[in-house]
C-alpha cells in the first residue's frame, strides 16, 4: 500500500512538472464553464446548477481520457516502465498508482468548475445534495477510466492522443452536455442515451435537482461501463503479454 | 555441490521465427563475475531478460536462487541496468533512487549510493537534464541501490568515456569484492577481459564456448607474430594477413613456433619479430565467424 501511495506521489509530481498536461485537464472544463455557463445560465439558480453538474461530467470524461489514454500510452513506450518491472513487486502498485492519480487529477480538473460556479453564477447546493453529486461522481469516473485504460494500452501513444481528441467533443455534445438536458437540439435528443457521457450526467443532474434519470440512459451507462472494463483488461493483458512474458 | 544463485536449464525463447535462445544452459555460483559476450542479436539480451522475470522462456527454466524470478519475492535479491537507459526523465535524480529504494527492505541510502557512481551533487537534476553519461551511470546505480546478491548489467557501460567507464569498473570490482554476483554482457571486449572471471560465449542462442577468461583466450590457440618485412613467402598455418601504415606484417596463426622456423629459414630479411598472444577480442571473432578456417 505505502508503495503504491510514493508511486502515486511521483506519478502526480511528474504529471505536474509538465504543465501543458494539467492545463489541458484544468483548461477545457473551466474554458467552457466560463464561455457556455457563466452567459447563458448564470441568473438562474436551477439551470446554472445542472449546467455545473454537465461541466462536471465533461471535466471528468477529459481528464479520464487524457490521463489514461495518453498518458498510459506513452509510458508504455519507455524503457522506464521495462526497468519498474524488473523491481520486487511487478507491475501491480504502479497500476494503482496510476489510477489513484488519475481520480486526484479528475478532482483537480472539477475543483476549477465548482469554483467558478459558486463565484460567478447562482447555482446552488443543499449539503444532502452535494454529496449526492459526489456520490454520482464516484460512479461517473468509473466507466471514463476503463475507457481511457482500454484507449492507453491498446493504441501507440500518437494514436491513443489522437482517438483521446476526437472523441472528447462528439461525447460531450452528442451526451447533451453542452445544453439544456430537457431539452436537446435534433438528433442529439436521439443519440445522446447510448452515450456514456448522458448517463453520468443524469446521475449528477438527478442529484443536484429534480431531474428523472431514463432508464435507457441507465442501461447504456451500465453497458458502456462493461464494455470498456472488458477492452481495459483484454488491452491490458494483450500488451502484458506481448511485452513481458 | 556448489552454491548457485542463478540458473538456466535448457532455455529456449523464439520470437515469432526468430530464434533467440535455443536450448541455453547455465550455472551461475554465487560471487562469480561472468561476462557475456557475443556479436548483436546473439540472444545476450534476450537470457538477462529471463533472468530478471522480463520475459518467460518457451522451454526450459529460469532460477534465480531455486525460485522462479517471474515471481516478485524472487526478485528482491537481484539489481538490473537493462542495455536502453529508461528513466523517468521529469523527476530528479534524487526521487528516483527514492523510488526504486522503496522496493527494498534495506536499500543503500542515497548519498551512499551516488558517491560510488559518481552522481554525488546532481541529486537536485532531473534525468532529463542529465548528459547520456550522467543517466547510464545512474542506470547502473539503481541496480545496486536495493543490495542485491546478484546484479545483471547489460551493456553498463555504453556511452561511458574512458575515465567514467573505470570509475564504473571500480564499482562494479567493488561490489563483487564484497562477494556479489555480477553478470554483465559487454561491446567493449576490453571490459569483459578486465572484469569477468569466466566468460560465456553466446552465438546464434547457443552457448559456444564458456570457460575462465584464460580458457577462452587460449581456446582460440591463436598469436599475432609480427615483423616488419618487405615480402613475405608463402608460410604455414596463418589464418589471417594484415599489413598496417607502419609497414608490419601481423599474422595470425595457431602454431607460432612453426611459422617463425619457417620465416627464419626462408631466408626472407625481417625485422622486429613481436609474437603476442591473442586479446579476447581476436578469440571472440574466431569463434564467431562462420567461415572461419582454422577452427571448423
């Protein structure tokens, strides 16, 4: 356990120690908290709350795929990663390092958002509600992190950054995250519930206000958290075993 | 019965078509200081990766200490420098040798650890800001830094000049002084003469030739007679002519005594008659060469 918590310490050191890394994660969720929320939901109280709620889920779905699928990809690449496992414990504690790291970075990225929220608009929280949120975060982070796990360990690093980029947007917008939940433009009304991004958002969305989660969205969120668990570990193993055995 | 710390017993590793190893056998006592010499793609690589728990044999088995070192525990015991230097080149020197300490019950403390490579005030550096030399020095470094029994360098000095290759030398003749194990494979055939106590040659995932560094050198048989001569006759027993800017004539030959009674009653003038026996380097490209005459 303390050997997993120093290579979580030095995971977390080196992350910051290259800053385009953390602005990247800090940036985007608080860039578009500020250029979508703040003007068009600020004055009122429930729309500003949900909209934080969808900056939420967006913060953790980018910091998920840009943590995991970069960063998992392009550690693989290093000789550094060979030596770590030549040490007396394998590769189990770098393992969880990485993924507690990756929950302290999905809190670094919310962090800005929540602030911005409190200072600039009207959104509210009862405490009940706010640890009900943070609840619905606990699980929202666990399909974005099998998913970024799958993305790192199956793709070489140019590609996994690539996939990490494209992706991010068309689940952002398509989840409805960019919008007022009740109600989506066109098709995205349509394909919003197979995306994973909807059902976590409706999780949030449900703890913060009187919003009724779908049932679809739910299954989908189940689904997508399944199938990207079954890509993490088959990715996982794969690249175990073509680079050690 | 002698104490064996690490073993190999009829390792094969393929990739895909390739074979890398085939059929390798190797008994390691504890204490010795063996080198492993052999052209690229030898398989030199490929046997320190089994043994550090990298890779799993397709056949055969792999012993560090009777245990399998794809086990974790099995590794406590052992130090690794692998050929490419991996570093992670945003934390500092010191976090580093912090980190990997903390895989071990009671590792050298740092400062320790840095005065005997030669890193001492660079603590502060991260390993990217290091020259090529600074991080293969540390490389090695971190091999030690858990006290293990028994150490597996591939290739430590890579890289090195002169002055920081022998400071590594002493490190390494200082470890094994204090009856560590080492295992080193080497480019610089120099290294392995004046390290190794017994040397493996590996060719083709086999083991040619194994024996004390003496043994190896004497195996080939061979001497460089040289002389400087205008022309030479045809003489019995060279296997290689080479004549160089000064104007000498180096041969290689298995049988000295024979070639220099022939040169002398050939009656062809020569002078500065010089016959060496032979550096590792010209037994190692003896033995490895194919086509090699004398030694088919």
């Amino acid at each position: 356990m303390s050997l997993t918590l120093t290579h979580a310490r030095y995971q977390f050191v080196e992350t910051l120690r290259i800053p385009v890394a953390v602005i990247a994660t800090v940036f985007f969720p608080a860039a578009s908290m500020l250029f979508f929320v703040v003007p068009n939901a600020a004055d009122d109280p429930r729309a500003a709350t949900v909209a934080t709620a969808s900056m939420v889920v967006f913060a953790t779905m980018v910091t998920c795929l840009f943590q995991y699928g970069s960063g998992v990809a392009e550690d693989r690449a290093l000789p550094w990663e060979s030596f770590v496992r030549t040490l007396p414990t394998g590769a189990g504690p770098r393992f969880a390092a990485r993924v507690l790291v990756g929950t302290a970075f999905v809190l670094v990225a919310v962090v800005p958002v929540v602030l911005i929220a409190v200072l600039f608009t009207e959104a509210t929280l009862t405490p009940a509600r706010f640890l009900a949120a943070l609840g619905g975060l606990v699980v929202a982070v666990v399909p974005f992190t099998l998913l970024g796990l799958a993305i790192g360990y199956s793709l070489p690093a140019k590609a996994a950054t690539a996939v990490a980029t494209i992706s991010f947007l068309p689940l952002a917008f398509g989840g409805g995250l960019m919008g007022d939940p009740e109600d989506l433009p066109g098709f995205i009304d349509t394909i919003a519930p197979f995306l994973p991004t909807r059902g976590a958002a409706e999780l949030i969305w449900a703890a913060v206000s009187d919003f009724t989660v779908d049932p679809l969205s739910m299954v989908m969120l189940a689904v997508w958290t399944v199938a990207a668990g079954g890509a993490a570990v088959f990715a996982y193993r794969r690249d175990e075993g073509r680079r050690f055995s | 019965m002698t104490d064996l710390i690490a073993r190999a017993v009829g390792v094969s590793r393929r990739y895909g078509d390739v074979v890398a190893l085939d059929q390798v056998d190797l008994d390691i006592p504890r204490g010795q200081l063996v080198g492993l010499l052999g052209p690229n793609g030898a398989g030199k690589s490929t046997l320190i990766n089994l043994f550090v728990g990298l890779r799993r044999p397709d056949d055969g088995r792999v012993e560090i200490r009777g245990a399998d070192p794809m086990t974790p525990a099995t590794r406590r015991i052992l130090g690794v420098t692998p050929q490419e230097t991996g570093l992670p080149l945003s934390l500092r020197v010191g976090e580093t040798a912090n980190l990997v300490s903390a895989h071990f019950v009671n590792p050298v403390p740092p400062d320790e650890l840095f005065a005997r490579f030669g890193l001492t005030g660079l603590e502060g550096r991260q390993c990217g800001a290091l020259s090529g030399g600074q991080r293969r020095r540390l490389a090695v470094a971190l091999a030690f830094a858990g006290r293990p029994e028994i150490v597996f360098l591939d290739e430590p000095t890579t890289g090195l000049d002169v002055d920081a290759r022998h400071q590594l030398w002493d490190g390494i003749r200082a470890f094994h002084g204090e009856g560590g194990t080492v295992v080193l494979t080497s480019h610089y055939l120099e290294e392995v003469e004046a390290l190794a106590e017994r040397v493996v040659v590996i060719d083709h995932g086999r083991v040619i030739r194994d024996g004390s560094t003496a043994e190896i050198r004497d195996v080939a048989g061979m001497r460089r007679v040289s002389v400087a001569a205008a022309d030479l006759p045809e003489l019995p027993g060279v296997v290689s002519t080479d004549r160089d800017d000064a104007g000498r004539v180096h041969l290689m030959t298995t049988d000295a005594d024979q070639l220099v009674r022939t040169l002398v009653a050939s009656g062809v003038p020569f002078r500065g008659l010089e016959v060496r026996s032979t550096s590792l380097e010209d037994a190692f490209l003896a033995l490895t060469t194919d086509d090699h005459r004398s030694l088919a």
